[in-house]
C-alpha cells in the first residue's frame, strides 16, 4: 500500500533527476537518524500522555515506544540504528549512574545498623533466592544461575533516581530506597565482575581469562574513575560553587570518562558509578555535593529508555520464559521485601515494606549486563540469559509504577498544579 502511494512521487522524482543531475536517487526508506529521532519525539509524547492523564511515570512511555518500533515487533528500529545509539545510550546511563554514586553516603550506613542489616538482608537474600531460583527450578547451569543472579539482584538506579526526581519525592522512604538502591548496585557490581571470571572458567581451559579479566573489569573502572573524579574536584574548586561552569565541569568530566571506559573495555555504568561514589568520599569540602545534573539529562533518559525498550527480545517470549521470568521477579520481589521487614529498626513496619517496593525496578543497567555477559560466548549466553533479559522486560513498564507507589503511599511525593496534565 505504501509503495503505490509513493509510486507517483518516485516517478516525479526520477523524472527530476533527468534534468537536475545532482538529485540523489529516490530514498527507499527514511535515514535511520532520522527516523530514530522520530521516535524519541513519539517516545516523549507517549511518556508525558500517561504522566499526565494516568499519572504514570514517563519511563514506562520511553520504554513502551521503544518496544513498538524496536526490532522486536514493527521493526522501525534497525539493529544497525540501534548500534549508531549505544554511544548516546552509554553517556546517559553514565550520568545517572554518576548522579547514584553520589548519593551513596556511607557515613549514614554506618551510623546505622538498623540500615546495615537491611542491605546485608537484601543483597544476600537477594543473590541467594534468584541463584536457586534459576538453578533449582528453571535448570540453569551454576555459572549462568549466578550470572541471572549478579544481573537481577540489584535495582535499576536509573529509574529510581528519575521517578523520584519526577514525582519531586523527599521522606524517609526516599531517601531510604535512593540509599539502598545505590547500595544494591554496587553489591551488583562487585558480584558481577567475580560471576565474570567464573563464567570464563566454566567454559575456558585456560584460567588466564578467568583472572584477569575480572581485575580488568574491577580495577580498570577504579583506574579510570579516580584521577577523572580528582580532576572534576580540582577544577570545580576554582569555579563558584552551585554555578553553571561546575554542572558543565561535572557532565564533561563525566563524558570523558565514558570515552575512556568504552576505549578500554570497561562498563561504562561500573565506572561512572565509582566515579560518582569517590566524588562523594572525596569532596568534603562540599564543592560538588551541592552541584546538580541540569534538567537537559531527561533528554538523554529518553533516549536510554527508548534504547534499552527497543533492545528487549519480545520476540524469545514464550508461555514457558513468561512464567519463568515472572516467578524469578516474585522470589526477588519476597527476598527484598522480606528483608526489610526482618530488619527491623525505628521506621516501621508498614514503611520498612514500602521501601522493599520501591527498590523493584529492573531497567538500563540488568540489560546492559545481560548484554555484555552473553557477548563473551554468544552460543551460550543468548538463552542462557534469556530468563534475566525477560525479567528486565517485564520490570521496565511495571518497575517505575512500583517505585512510585511507594513514594506515593508514603506521602512523600510532591502535590501541585504542575502535575495535573498537559504536556511539559
């Protein structure tokens, strides 16, 4: 049907080009960019849709319109156009990270056993229900069980952070599902890079693989975060504090980073998360505790969202991988709420278990593991990843309505006539 409808516009055209020679052929499809930058249009008109007459969070639009148009199912987004973003994708979840990073403040972790015992409770509980999960009852190999528990076991500090942010959230609960979540990501992190070399040793006689290449994931992210976060502190130091040549010191450092992380074939969400967290340990002079993200990096979780929406494999969705995937997020969703309430402390019970809510979300960072992981043995890691990725799929529109739930039935979300409707 399209291609008769455009039938008299490709003969004007060719009849065109006999007379004026430097026409270009008659394009058979729209460029890929633009195209892809379409969809960020529709990807942001169907988030703000849904903020403003469901009161969704706007994620859950990014991601839907990515899932439509990606490969999965109308196919508008190329594997191809997808690769051009990954750069774009990379620094947005890099800054995110970075902005999670400097929220962990472990001085508060500290003086506070109360929030020990619920960390050390979720990570173990955590890692320990989906690894049997995965091992015992889908039948996964041990190495890969571990793999989907390293991936999932953590919440996603990108949709954490933006539905806060979104919903202006402030409270106990908030700040405890902020602390928690960066807390988790890092435990997240610390276990990935070990499932690394024990993924290499499973299917590697030499045990060189096994070895170095979890120190070069772990201390490489180190190496490259700490003398870019000590550069961002000394140049900000000669800036005013709070000013815009900071927030450009603080995003260009961040990039550099990036840069450098994907040259190296290090994750980038690992390293800017270091590098986030040893700006928090080392800026006690406050120079760039008060500095923010400005509001531009909303326009990068578009296209994060949309991304990472386009790159989930619907298409390996299956009744069996359906349950499978929900019964893994039904066993981490018990595993965390159970351990906040177990944890007990001052706050109580009704709000430990909000918390274990609002640290659902699954999103940018699980994808982006699963992907790395299953690009080392891609005979291997494709389906033995597939449970995890489904996992994330699934948490990517329900995740953010989880997160903000809690918020919401805490009463720490902002109420005022900005978040009545329309488009923003």
């Amino acid at each position: 049907m399209i291609s008769s409808v455009l039938l008299p516009l490709r003969t004007a055209w060719e009849t065109l080009q006999e007379r004026i020679f430097f026409l270009p052929p008659f394009p058979d499809q729209l460029d890929s960019l633009a195209l892809f930058s379409l969809l960020l249009v529709v990807g942001l008109l169907v988030g703000e849709w849904l903020r403003a007459h469901l009161g969704w969070p706007k994620i859950i639009g990014y991601v839907l319109a990515g899932t439509v148009f990606g490969p999965s199912l109308l196919g508008w987004i190329s594997i191809e156009a997808l690769a051009q973003t990954r750069p774009v994708a990379d620094a947005a979840l890099g800054l995110l990270m970075l902005e999670i990073g400097r929220r962990l403040d472990l001085r508060w972790l500290l003086r506070n056993r109360d929030l020990v015992r619920a960390t050390l409770g979720d990570i173990v509980l955590s890692f320990t229900a989906i690894f049997l999960f995965s091992y015992l009852v889908v039948d996964l190999p041990p190495a890969w069980a571990a793999a989907a528990a390293a991936v999932t076991m953590a919440s996603a500090p990108a949709v954490v952070l933006l539905t806060v942010e979104e919903f202006n959230a402030q409270g106990q609960v908030t700040e405890r599902i902020i602390l928690h979540t960066a807390l988790g990501s890092a435990a997240a992190l610390v276990v990935f890079t070990i499932v690394l070399g024990v993924v290499h040793g499973q299917h590697n006689a030499d045990w060189i693989n096994a070895i170095v290449h979890p120190l070069w994931v772990g201390i490489g992210a180190i190496l490259v975060a700490w003398p870019i976060a000590a550069l961002a502190l000394l140049v900000a130091r000669l800036l005013p504090k709070r000013s815009l040549a900071q927030v450009f010191i603080l995003v260009a450092t961040a990039l550099l980073a990036v840069g450098i992380a994907r040259m190296l074939a290090v994750p980038v969400f690992l390293t800017l998360f270091v590098m986030g967290a040893i700006l928090a340990l080392r800026d006690k002079d406050k120079t760039l505790s008060y500095t923010s993200l400005p509001d531009g990096h909303w326009l990068l979780a578009i296209i994060l969202f949309v991304v990472v929406g386009a790159s989930l494999p619907w298409q390996q969705f299956t009744w069996l991988t359906g349950i499978q995937a929900i019964g893994l997020l039904l066993v981490r969703a018990l595993a965390k709420i159970g351990a906040f309430a177990w944890a007990g402390g001052s706050l109580p019970l009704g709000k430990r278990i909000l918390v274990g809510i609002g640290i659902q979300p699954l999103s940018a960072t699980a994808v982006f593991m699963v992907y790395g992981l299953a690009g080392l043995y891609p005979e291997i890691g494709r389906s033995a990843l597939a449970l995890p990725l489904l996992a994330a799929a699934i948490m990517e529109l329900v995740g953010p309505a989880l997160c903000r739930f809690a918020i919401a039935r805490a009463g720490e979300t902002a109420r005022d006539d900005s978040q009545k409707g329309g488009v923003a």
